[in-house]
C-alpha cells in the first residue's frame, strides 16, 4: 500500500514534524501474531497427527500460549532493551569523539555529506549548520555512522505488544476444542488459515506488495509449518503407545 496522503501546509507541517515521527508495533503484532499462530496449530497438527486425545490439545495449547509467549515477550523486551543500550553507548561515544576530536568529526560529517553529492558551498553550508548545533550533530553522526537513530520504541511496550499479539491470535488455532466443536481439527485448521490470511492482509497497510498477495504469502508460510507438524505427529503416533 503506497498511498499516506497529509497535507503540506504550513501550519499542518509544522505539526506534524512536531510531534515526531509515527511510532508504530505493528512489527511486534506481526510477529507475534504469526509465531502465536504457527506453534500452537502446529501443537494441535502434531497432537491430532498422533491420534491424542483433544483434552490434551488443549492442556497442551494453554501452556504454549502463556508459556511460550512470556518467552516470546522477554526476547522481544530484551532485544528492544539491548539496542537501546547499544544507542545509548554510541552517543556517549560520539560525544567523546566530539569533545576529543572536534576537527576530525567534523570531516566525517563533510564526507558522509560530499558522499550524498552535496559540495563546495553547499556542502561547507550542510557541514557549518549541522556541527553548530553538538545535539544535532551528534544524532546525525549516530543515524549516519550507525544506522542507530531512535525508532521511538520503549522495550516495555515492544514486550507487550508482542505478548498480547501471541496470545491474541495464538488462540484461534484452540477455539474448536475450548467450545467442543464437531470434527474440531478441520475447524482449527480453517481458523488458523483465515487468521494467518488475516494477518498478511493487515500488514500489508505498511508494504508495497497487495493484501490478498501478503495473505497469501502469509497464510503458505503458516500451513507449511502447520504440515511439518502434523507430519512429524502422524509418523510418531506409535512411539509411547
């Protein structure tokens, strides 16, 4: 999807950029919502694949849902906590470098920008408004050098959002054996596909591909997981009995 229509007024410019830019999880819902979905139908495929009783598809499914997605959440938290400190100990870096070395950042700041094709007065202009201002200066050699700018992200939330996301869509797979539907596998089997299907189609609000391609695209990585667990299940259902 590649339309995002604002406006380029004045006053409607100003504000936006003053607000900053948008921060969004939908990384978090995306990731978790297909995680949450692909292990717990892979759980009931596996279960099912095995010719196990469903009150064990569903002890089964519970644990992984909780389980397995306050593991999922620490991982996401600890990651998001890791590049905020990474960021942090950049700028203490950079701060060093502008405090030790003034001259030195400076042509690193002339290099980056003759390497975008700014030069002679322009670029001595670029160079002169950015090294004036050390907070300025410092976020642009941060961004530039490390690819380490602000994503607006508080580990926490990362954390959450994640967490609520797998737990969210991870249940869709555990519907038709919480509610004791009839022939409750092929039920799983059609609500996991329609989430799996769902979720592609959500995300492709920040992509340039369709929503009926990103479905899709979604819902064939799903069902290969979902078939290598049944599969796994189906070949080992003798073992233990």
């Amino acid at each position: 999807m590649l339309k995002q229509d604002h406006s380029h007024e004045p006053g409607a410019i100003r504000e936006r950029l003053a607000a900053g830019p948008e921060t969004n999880y939908v990384q978090e819902w995306v990731y978790g919502g297909i995680d949450g979905v692909v292990t717990t139908f892979a759980i009931v495929a596996g279960v099912t694949g095995a010719s196990l009783s469903p009150f064990i598809v569903v002890i089964l499914g519970l644990a992984n849902l909780v389980g397995d997605g306050f593991s999922m959440a620490a991982g996401a938290y600890s990651g998001a906590r890791t590049r905020a400190d990474n960021r942090e100990r950049l700028r203490r870096v950079e701060e060093s470098h502008v405090d030790a070395d003034p001259e030195g950042e400076r042509e690193e700041v002339r290099q980056i920008f003759a390497a975008k094709g700014y030069e002679g007065r322009d670029l001595d202009k670029v160079v002169d408004g950015i090294t004036a201002n050390r907070e300025a200066w410092i976020d642009v050699m941060l961004q530039e050098e490390y690819a380490a700018g602000p994503d607006g992200k508080t580990p926490l939330r990362v954390g959450l959002h994640t967490f609520v996301s797998f737990v969210l869509f991870g249940a869709a797979p555990l519907l038709p054996y919480l509610f004791r539907f009839a022939d409750a596998f092929h039920w799983a089997l059609a609500f996991s596909s329609l989430t799996f299907f769902a979720i592609g189609s959500l995300k492709s609000r920040w992509s340039v591909h369709s929503w009926w391609r990103q479905g899709l695209q979604t819902l064939g990585i799903g069902l290969v997981a979902a078939g290598i667990a049944f599969g796994i299940g189906y070949a080992l259902r003798g073992i233990g009995g």
